[in-house]
C-alpha cells in the first residue's frame, strides 16, 4: 500500500538522515560496482566462453547500453507508483539478473542479461536521487547529495580490488557478489526507507511529455551541441572501462592487483576534480569553463600516442591517462549545466533526454572504440584523440554566441 505524505518535520529529520543517506550512497554505489568489479573478470569470462577479450569487452558495453535507456523509464515510472515501490523492484530485479548471470553457460544470453541488469541499475540511480529531492529543499539537499556522491565515487576505487580477489574463486563469484550485496541492500531497503513521494503529488504515466522532451533536445542547436559533447567525452569513459583490462593487463602486461591498483589512482584524480570544480566555475564563470575544459582535454589527449607508442614506461601512460581523467570529469556536470541552464520548467524533462542521447552515443562509441582497439595502446589513444576533437567541435559550437551563465 503506497505511503502516505510524510510530516514536514520529518523531511530531513535528523532521526532518519545517516540511515537513509549512507544506504542510498550504496544502492547508487552497487550499479557503479556492476561494470568496475567486473572488470579483472572479463579474461577469465572470455576463456570459459570461448571468445576473445576483445569480445568479451561486451560484458561491461551492452550494461551501459541498457543503463542508457533506463534513464528514460524509470523517471517517470516512480512519478506514477511512487519512489519506494519502484526502487525495490529495480533492486530486485538487479540482484536477480546477477544470480542468473553466474549460472549461463551461453554467452548470447549472458549478454542479453547484463543488458537487462544495466537498465535496472538505472534506477538505483535515477529513483535515488529523485527520492533526495523530495526529502529534502536548498542547502540540506546540497549536503545530502554530497553525501551520496563521496560513496559513490569511492565505488571505482575499491570495486577492482574486489573484483580481483574475487576472481580466484571464477568469475561467477563477482556476479554472487553483487547479487547478495544486492540482496541485503533490498532487506535494508525495505526495513529503513519510506515513501517520499505523497499520493497527491504523483503524477500519471507521462510519455508523451518525455517524448516531447527528446524532441526537444533534438530540436535546439545547443542541445544537440551538448549530445555531441557530452557524448564523445562519456564515448571516451565508455571505451576505458571496456578497455581498460585489455589495455593493461594483455598489453603493459599489469597482474590484477597492480592493475586495480592503476583504476583506483585514477579514480582518485576524478575526486581531485570534482573538488575543485566548484572553485572553478564560480572563478571563471561556467561557459569559459566548459570550453577550457574541453580545449584542455583535446591538448593533452592529443599528446597521448606519445606515451601510447613506446615512449614511456606503462606507469607513465597510466600518468598521463590519469590526466585525461582530469578533464573528463570537469566536464560532466558543467556541459550539463550549460545545457539545461535556458530549459526552465522543462528541466527535469529535458535532463532525462539530455542524460539518455548522450550515453546512449557514449555506449555506441565506447563500444566501437573498445571493438576497433583491442586494447592495443596505439589505437586506444588515437580513438581518444578523435573524440576529444569531436568533443571540443561540439563545445565551440554549444558556447558560440553564448552569455555568461551567471554563478548562483
């Protein structure tokens, strides 16, 4: 039975803020662990189904694909049924897929599973941070997703760690792993978090105003421009994870520990920016920010097959992709900004669509890069270099004839 409107003094009550905040962080968390642990498995998931690494990439590509296009569903589903109800169900869908996985023996339908688990890990995320914004208004909302946040960017940095002890035992274990994290996630779930939407606040299925959303966003030059921008630089996170154990443990020839060890310090260059974008943007103001960022990405990519030939040792290009990561990660949240600054009462919308077309572009060129590659350093890096420059074309274009976003 649906929850009823909370009282006004328990949004953001104290009683229920560190239980609820923690156990969100999680449940976000668990969708990221999906693709990071998994990632010292997939040669030894390539050996027992009998193809190469490179399709074996396929494992974490097709979930992103699916994470893709959960971000169009889920949305407006807990609108209608409210936040508790659809996120318990997309938990439980997930941490079942995850059992199911570890016992295929069927590479196709493995594949069509993960792809399945992808697009219920989008409601982790998506219902999660809806379920913020009914609890809690302004400053207490700022704090809360902070808070959620510093657990989830902690999840690339320990889930390879994890993911290579547990590969000991068969890659089934990783899948286990997140199905029985899954499924303490879902009993705590169930016990400690309520209903944050009230029944007068529900809205019914509004499909049609999602797909007048994604015309939208293909309608507007700046829109379109932020699709190309931040889809080419998500292509370039998209083709790193996929590639990433081909990269440097097939090529620069890493074990598993030193190459989780390689992630996790990369990781820790995507929490430097995070820390400072803040700073930046209120210095600089956001549209210059974006378009330095972007400058600044294509620059030091475009040094990259330097170290990629040869000429450094792997620690060096590990360096210099770390880098790269700098700037991947300043682009994020300012690109999305830029481009839903105008947008107004069509925000939420239009964020929804903005969030589908530039991952789903993400997940087909990441794909075909982490495809075309192999993991080889030459090509990896000769991949980054062209979707940095469509991603700074893109920005030029976005910011061309622009105002100055104010900083609020």
């Amino acid at each position: 039975m649906p929850a009823s409107d909370p009282p006004a003094s328990r949004i953001g009550a104290p009683g229920d803020r560190v239980n609820s905040q923690v156990l969100l962080g999680l449940l976000v968390s668990l969708g990221a662990f999906g693709v990071d642990a998994m990632l010292p498995a997939l040669a030894s998931m390539g050996r027992a189904f009998g193809v190469g690494e490179t399709r074996a990439q396929l494992v974490v590509g097709v979930y992103l694909l699916g994470f893709s296009a959960g971000q169009l569903l889920f949305g407006p589903l807990s609108d209608a049924w409210g936040r508790r109800r659809v996120l318990l169900a997309g938990l439980a869908a997930f941490w079942a897929l995850s059992g199911a996985v570890a016992a295929f023996r069927d590479f196709s339908y493995l594949l069509a599973a993960r792809t399945l688990q992808g697009v219920f890990a989008a409601s982790l995320r998506t219902v999660g941070t809806a379920w913020v914004r009914d609890r809690y208004r302004g400053e207490s909302m700022a704090r809360v997703m902070a808070l959620v946040q510093s657990v989830f960017v902690v999840a690339p940095v320990l889930a390879p760690w994890v993911g290579a002890y547990l590969v000991r035992w068969g890659w089934q274990a990783v899948f286990l792993f997140l199905a029985t994290t899954g499924a303490l996630l879902w009993v705590w779930a169930l016990a400690a978090l309520e209903e944050s939407l009230p029944l007068k606040a529900r809205r019914p299925l509004a499909w049609r105003s999602l797909w007048e959303a994604v015309r939208l966003v293909g309608s507007r030059r700046e829109l379109v421009a932020a699709v190309l921008a931040l889809g080419s630089t998500y292509g370039m996170l998209y083709a790193y994870l996929v590639s990433a154990p081909q990269l440097y443990k097939t090529h620069l020839r890493l074990s598993n520990e030193a190459f989780a060890l390689a992630f996790a310090g990369t990781a820790l260059f995507q929490l430097v920016a995070m820390l400072v974008t803040r700073a930046l943007v209120v210095r600089v103001g956001l549209r210059r920010l974006v378009w330095s960022t972007a400058a600044y990405l294509f620059v030091v990519t475009g040094l990259l097959p330097l170290h990629a030939s040869g000429w450094s040792s792997p620690w060096g290009l590990w360096l210099h992709i770390s880098l790269v990561f700098f700037g991947i990660t300043l682009t994020f949240p300012n690109a999305t900004s830029l481009a839903l600054e105008p947008l107004g009462s069509v925000a939420g919308f239009a964020s929804s669509a903005l969030g589908f077309a530039s991952t789903f572009l993400a997940g087909l060129l990441g794909n075909a890069l982490g495809q075309w590659s192999g993991g080889d350093p030459v090509r990896f890096a000769l991949g980054w270099v062209v979707l940095a420059a469509l991603s700074l074309a893109a920005t030029q274009w976005a910011v061309a004839g622009g105002r100055e976003v104010p900083v609020r």
